[in-house]
C-alpha cells in the first residue's frame, strides 16, 4: 500500500511538472493533456484519475507554485525586522530583505526553472488562475510590500506606494518572463549567483535612493 501511494504521488508531481513546463513554455492555453502525458511519461487516463480536468491540473500547478511563497512570507520576513522598521537604516534593512527574498523565491537554485515564468504568464491573462494567484500569492506579497513603503514615507497614497513597488518589482519580472532571451543576451545558461547579486545590488539601491533612504551595508 506504501509504495503504490509513493508511486501515485511520483505520477502527480510528474504531471503537474510537466505542465508547469509546458505551459512555460507555450503558455496554458496551448497545452493539451495529451502533451503532458507524453512530457511526464504517464498516460492520459493518469490525469483524470489525479486531477478530474485539465483545469484542476492547471489549478494544482499554480498551487505548487504558491507554496513556497506562502511557506516563508514577505510579511514573515518583515516581522523579523519589526524593531528597526521606526528607523530610516532598518528601513534600508527591510528593502534588502525584501529584495532578496524575492530573487530568492523566484530564481533559487532549488526550485525548477518553469515557477518563475509561469508566474508572470499568468499574471498576463485574466481568468481562474490569474484570480487563483493573485489571491494566494501575489496580493499578500504587494500588500507587505506597501505597507513598507507606507510606513517610510506616510504621505504617500496607496497608488503611489503601488508605483514604488511595481518598479521595485519590474526588473524581477523582466528576468523571468523573458529568461531565454536575457540568457542568450548576457551569454549563461543560467542566472549565476554574482549576476543575482547585482541585480539585488541595483534594485535596492534604486529604491532606497527614490525613498530617500540611506545604502545598507551589503550597497
């Protein structure tokens, strides 16, 4: 019994990386279940039998996508630098932590190359999944976001904040929506390590500066 339920969550996490890869690729609207059952090696009865619908497949990607987000937070990092958030070097603090850990949600070593790009597919159509991730993880992520940039400059309205945050947040966007072409332009197969570092170098240093925010000490 052990090893049949072992082998029916291989299957599901096989077909749901497969559609997570797909639809990197080509976009939901393209991908059949016939594609993903030959992609994950399994048959198309597979899917039916894990999923009910290709929908609910679709919904399970965006699910597996979400978790790690929800699992450690933007606002659970914040919380841990509540006692410097009054002042304007813990307030840098924050806008480093923020950045990094976002670079690190989307483009961590451990997590398959297809999560960030399906991320920001998504975020292009209106439909089911986009409500699905916009309820489960991009909503809660902007909201910490805001509420910081809020707390550093009071004055600002929720649609300035907004502004603040979305070109904050751009550059991570263009890194991964367009990662085939970024990486053939800078020459890797991959985003290395130092490339992530200024990356996270220039996008703090940007913010902290339109904050009116002094350099931490990793700028």
């Amino acid at each position: 019994m052990m090893a049949q339920y072992a082998t029916g969550i291989e299957t599901r996490d096989a077909l749901i990386d497969a559609a997570g890869e797909l639809a990197a690729e080509i976009g939901f609207d393209n991908v059949s279940t016939r594609a993903v059952a030959e992609r994950a090696g399994e048959n198309i009865g597979s899917i039916h039998y894990h999923f009910g619908t290709k929908e609910k497949l679709f919904e399970a990607v965006i699910a597996v996508v979400s978790r790690k987000w929800k699992q450690r937070s933007i606002a659970m990092v914040l919380k841990e630098l509540e006692g410097e958030l009054d002042r304007p070097e813990g307030q840098s603090r924050a806008i480093r932590a923020a950045v990094h850990h976002y670079l690190t949600l989307l483009f961590g070593h451990e997590r398959p190359a297809w999560h960030c790009r399906v991320t920001y597919q998504v975020m292009q159509c209106a439909g089911p999944l986009q409500d699905l991730l916009l309820k489960e993880m991009v909503r809660p992520s902007h909201k910490a976001i805001i509420d910081l940039i809020r707390r550093i400059k009071p004055e600002l309205s929720y649609r300035e904040a907004f502004v603040h945050v979305g070109v904050m947040t751009m550059p991570l966007a263009f890194h991964a929506d367009f990662m085939p072409a970024v990486l053939r332009f800078i020459g890797t197969r991959g985003y290395s390590d130092a490339y992530l570092q200024t990356l996270e170098d220039v996008i703090v240093r940007q913010t902290q500066l339109s904050l009116g925010l002094p350099p931490d000490e990793a700028s």
